[in-house]
C-alpha cells in the first residue's frame, strides 16, 4: 500500500513522530488477540484470587499465577494497540508482532 504525500502540516512534525496508520495498516488479528488475553488473564486473576481466598488447599493460586502470565502481555499489547489508535507520540503498530 502506497503511502499519501504529506501535507505541509504533516511535514513540520519530525520523522520519528510521524503516523502513517490507515485503517487497513491495523493488525486486527493480535489486536483481537492482546484484548482476548487481557480479559481471559482478568477472568483467571479474580478466579484464583476468589478461590485461594476461600480455600487455600485448592488450586487457586495455581490459576492465579496463570491468569498473571496471561494477562501482563494482554495489557501490555492491548495498551500499545490502544495508544496507537488514538494517534499518541512513540506508539505505532509496527511494535505489535504479527500474528
């Protein structure tokens, strides 16, 4: 995909400052991906926290450090995707892996 001339707006921002995100330069397929692992990491944090909580024998800490493995990169890709749409300085979606 080609990219659009800059306007002369555009081309008093400095290079590394720059976004060149369109619509179709979003990975949807890993944004999809770090959203579903931030929720199912949510869902295994509380669900362990809930049953360490009532029963220490049972397995919830177990699920706990689960759900903290699932969920640092979830909220780690699901913060960068966010920033990057809403267009703030230093967050772009090339740093995204591809899926």
């Amino acid at each position: 995909m080609e990219r659009q001339p800059l306007t002369q707006q555009e081309s008093d921002i400095p290079e590394r400052f720059r976004s060149y995100t369109t619509e179709a330069d979003v990975p949807w397929k890993a944004v999809y991906l770090a959203v579903g692992l931030l929720i199912a990491g949510t869902i295994l944090l509380f669900t362990g926290i809930g049953l360490w909580a009532t029963d220490p024998d049972a397995h919830g800490f177990v699920l706990f450090i689960l759900g903290l493995v699932i969920f640092i990169p979830g909220f780690y890709y699901s913060r960068i995707s966010y920033y990057a749409y809403k267009g703030h300085p230093g967050f772009s979606f090339d740093t995204i892996p591809a899926v």
